[in-house]
C-alpha cells in the first residue's frame, strides 16, 4: 500500500464516512453485534473498510513537471464483499 500522509488519510476516511452518513451501502460484512460495538460510528467503519482496503477512492498527487500520478487506497476487490 502507497504511504499517504496524514492529510490523505483523514480526507479519504472522511470522504467514506460521510457516504455511509448519507446511505451509502457498507462494504464490510458486519452483523448488528459488530455494528453496536462500533457504536454506529461512521468514522469507525470508513476506518475498518480503509484497513481492510476496500474504499475505491484514488488520490491524485501532482509531481513537479507537470506530471500527475494517480494513486488508488488500495487495489478494489470486490470478492471480499461476497
């Protein structure tokens, strides 16, 4: 996995958490036990799908000669969801 900075960090978790705030569907299987140990947090969650590399959200870095490089969270694999 890229290394990001904490910037980066925060803004993709954020940018997750508010998707799940407004109904965005999770994309971690958690039954309701798991969710009352989260405590329905969004952050919390948005911080479980980040480890577990499941957040399709790229960063783009510009570089210095005018070269962009887009750098995903982490590959998406969507056989994790099944």
């Amino acid at each position: 996995m890229n290394e990001y900075t904490k910037y980066e960090h925060a803004r993709i978790i954020g940018a997750r958490a508010l998707q799940i705030s407004m109904g965005a569907p999770l994309l971690v299987k958690l039954n309701d036990e798991e969710l009352k140990r989260l405590g329905y947090n969004t952050v919390e969650i948005a911080k479980l799908e980040f480890r577990q590399g499941l957040i399709p959200i790229s960063i783009k870095k510009p570089f210095p000669g005018a070269v962009k490089k887009d750098t995903s969270a982490k590959p998406f694999d969507q056989t994790k969801l099944e």
